[in-house]
C-alpha cells in the first residue's frame, strides 16, 4: 500500500528526555494481537501516558498541550529491545513522522523508514541542546528537508546534516514499500529481461 509522501516537514517537537526507551515501552505487547494498522496511536506509550484506572496521566509529557507536533525528540538508544513493527505503526498513527535521537536500534530504525517515519539520528550534545529549547519554548519550529538531508532550527541557528540510505529516501519521498518500488521499475525489469534472453538466444 502507497504510504503519504514524505513531504518537508515543518513542525514544533515533543521532548522524550529518556534514554533507552525499547519498544515494549513505546507499544506495550498486551496490544500486539491487533493485525491492522489503525488505532495503534492510541496505544502508543500507553504504560506512561495513561495511570492504572485509564485516565490520562497530567505528568507524561506527550500528554501537555504545550508540547505538539510530528517530531519527537528522543533520549539515546530508542527502539531497543524486541523487533516488534508495531512499535513504528504505533509512532506513525499517532502523528509523528520525525523521530530525532543521537542513536537508534537498527531493527526499529529500519522498521521505521518501512512505515513512513524518518529517523534522524544526529550527535549527543546536539540532542542535549534541543531538548533544552524546546523545553524553554515549546513552540520553537524545525525544519526537515529530506531531500537536501537537512535538519534544522527554523531560524537556522542549528542545521545538521544526517544520514540515509539511498532506496530508503527514495522510497520515503514516492510513498513506496519495496513493494511498490518494485511495481514502479516494472518496465524497466521487462526492459532487461527481453534484453537478457534476446542474448541467450
């Protein structure tokens, strides 16, 4: 299925000042029966965003009105622990689209690029620093453009540059699985396959 196009993205954070978050945390596994996509947002966190009897706990910091926005800063290590592709439907139902963090497991940060969500991962001090200017002005903006690789304060007093991988960005910027990329080279697999045995023969 054809995913949004990853568009630039220009957006206010929400500070996850915690280290080592793994994805039972960010999806707990008592939601992992679902098979469809939908409503995983709303489990999202749930063991934080919500206290024992079910309401909403005042103290979690997704839960402020202060902090809004499609990118989610976030402590070093995020999505450790188990390989759970939900733990990304969870992030991507919910709103975001930018998770920012000085490092990311290497299963969640490809689960992630598959289901449309663009991990940013950029150096430790630099994060410190973010956490610090949002938490002082939530409503300060940043600006991803995943076509130059850039990340940046919107007044442009912080601009990173981060990695992708190629077929990733590519497939982020279509709105493509490696599904759909497959079907989009289709005349082109044809093209080299009627060249291919036109040279066996």
């Amino acid at each position: 299925m054809v995913k949004e196009l990853f568009q630039n993205i220009t957006s206010s954070a929400v500070p996850l000042r915690i280290d080592n978050i793994d994805t039972d945390q960010i999806i707990p596994a008592r939601f992992l029966k679902a098979v469809s996509r939908q409503d995983f947002g709303r489990s999202l966190f749930a063991d934080w965003r919500y206290l024992p009897d079910g309401n909403i706990n005042p103290k979690f910091i997704i839960n402020s009105p202060i902090y809004l926005g499609k990118i989610l800063i976030a402590g070093r290590n995020f999505g450790c622990g188990s390989s759970r592709e939900h733990a990304a439907w969870a992030l991507y139902d919910y709103g975001f689209r930018v998770i920012v963090s000085s490092h990311f497991a290497d299963i969640f940060k490809n689960n992630a690029l598959n289901n449309g969500i663009l991990p940013i991962q950029i150096p430790d001090e630099i994060i410190l620093t973010l956490f610090d200017i949002v938490e002082s002005k939530p409503e300060t903006k940043f600006i991803i453009d995943l076509e130059k690789q850039i990340f940046c304060k919107e007044d442009e007093s912080i601009a990173v540059h981060f990695q992708i991988n190629a077929f990733k960005k590519e497939c982020l910027l279509n709105g493509y699985d490696s599904i759909d990329y497959l079907i989009n080279m289709k005349s082109q697999v044809e093209k080299y396959e009627k060249k291919r045995v036109a040279n066996l023969i």
